[in-house]
C-alpha cells in the first residue's frame, strides 16, 4: 500500500488500531478509566527488554498515577520503557497550562517536535494554533498540548501497541493533574486510544464522550487536515461544537 493511501486509510480509521485493552470504551457514561497495563519501570532500561510479570505492570501504573508534576516529568524524561527513546532526540512531555480547561491530545511527536521538544511546533502545529484563534483560544493560555507517545517514532511510522501500553499512564496522569474540563482529541490515534475503540473518528464526531469522568470530543488530525482540505470544515464544526459544550458546562465552585 502506498503511504499516502495508508495516511488516508489510517485518518479514516480503516487501518489496525492501538487499544488500550485494560480501559473501558466510554461514551456518555460518567465511569473512571483505568489505568492501563504497562510493562517495565520507566528507567529499568534493562528490565523494559524482557518480559515482565503483569503484577510490575501494575506497580508501574500505579506509581505513575500517584505522581506529582516535577516526578512525572522527570520520569517520562528518564523512560526507557520502550524502543523509542533510543532514536528520538528527547522526550516531549506536554506544554501549557497545567491548569487548564482545554486539553488537546494528538499522536506523537513529528521531527520537528522532536528537534524542539515541544509538542505541535511543526506545519500542523501551526494550523493548530489558527484553529485555536478560531474559538479563541491560545497556546498556553487555559489551554494545555500533549500527545499520547512522548516520543516520536522513527520516520513518524504509527505508534506500536506495546508503545501505547507503556506511555499511556503518562497521559492519564497529566489529565488528573490538570483535571481539564474538557479534551480534544485529535485524529484517529488519540481517539482510539482515549476511548478504547476502534470506531472511525467519522462516527465518534458530534458526540461527547469521556475520559476518566472528563468530556472529551474528537475531531480530525490537523496534519492530516493539511492533506485534506474537505475535512477543514468538519474539523471546525468539531471545534464549535467543543466550545458550545464547554460553554454549557456546569460552572466549577
Ligand atoms: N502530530 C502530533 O500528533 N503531535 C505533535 O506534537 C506533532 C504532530
């Protein structure tokens, strides 16, 4: 298949998907996810080679999910729990408020994320940050980026289960710290692994579902709206709809 139809077939959601087979789908259910299996100790590069007993997977969750901010940043600096950190630059561990509302989640680092070590700084970064302007909403300003892999996969091929399984209880631990109001999640990646599904972001779009209690809405990948211009629009109506629903949150006391 040629890679400008797998980028198509992968943004459609036709293409094998990365679960998160621990968590539960949710859709409109008020439900916690759990935290999901991982494998080694983040700096255990020794450890993250073999296979290791699901109690240690566990344990790795469960201490990633008690972390602070200064612990988890150093910890997903440090991580050698899977391949990637050998052939990325540096991590890129997230940017923004950490107390934000908004909370956008994208794939993984590209190569100029990885060059800057910070998430959404290339050619889709850009047009993510015009689709912000466009609610009103600026980068670093109740608004907080990450990505599900911290760091980027060679070639930016697609991010491996075991790569998800490992990085995933980083993501679950910024979004209770942040305790955001409402995700975004952008492209077919970080939909599917934020809802456990393997729906298409076609038929996951116009709805609000959840992520550890938190409303989530998805929308399309912006580098993959650099490619596909007819989907421009879709995207914005996502993101109308995302401000419509954050709008008619209940106020926080
Ligand atoms: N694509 C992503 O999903 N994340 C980035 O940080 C950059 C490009």
């Amino acid at each position: 298949m040629s890679s400008r139809r797998e980028l198509f077939l992968e943004e459609m959601g036709l293409t094998p998907v990365w679960r998160l087979k621990t968590r539960e789908a949710e859709d409109v259910v008020d439900a916690k996810a759990q935290v999901p299996n991982a494998a080694a100790d983040p700096v255990d590069a020794a450890a993250a080679s073999a296979p290791q007993p699901a109690i240690d997977a566990d344990d790795r969750a469960q201490r990633i999910a008690r972390m602070e901010w200064s612990e988890l940043k150093a910890t997903v600096a440090a991580c050698t729990a899977c391949g990637l950190r050998k052939t990325c630059t540096q991590t890129v561990f997230g940017v923004g408020d950490e107390n934000a509302d908004w909370l956008l989640v994208g794939e993984a680092p590209g190569a100029e994320e990885d060059a800057r070590g910070q998430p959404f700084v290339g050619q889709a970064g850009k047009l993510l940050d015009g689709m912000l302007a466009g609610i009103g909403l600026k980068r670093g300003e109740n608004v907080y980026i990450a990505n599900v892999l911290k760091c980027r996969p060679p070639g930016n091929r697609n991010p491996e289960h075991a790569e998800v399984a490992q990085c995933s209880p980083f993501l679950a631990r910024q979004v209770e710290l942040i305790r955001p109001r409402l995700i975004v999640a952008m492209g077919r990646f970080a939909c599917q692994t934020l809802l456990a599904t393997d729906a298409s972001i076609a038929s996951l779009r116009g709805r609000v579902h959840r992520f550890q209690g938190v409303p989530l809405i998805v929308t399309y990948h912006p580098a993959y709206l650099l490619r596909s211009l007819h989907d421009k629009a879709k995207a914005w109506e996502d993101l109308c709809f995302a401000r419509r629903t954050m709008a008619g949150l209940p106020q926080q006391v």
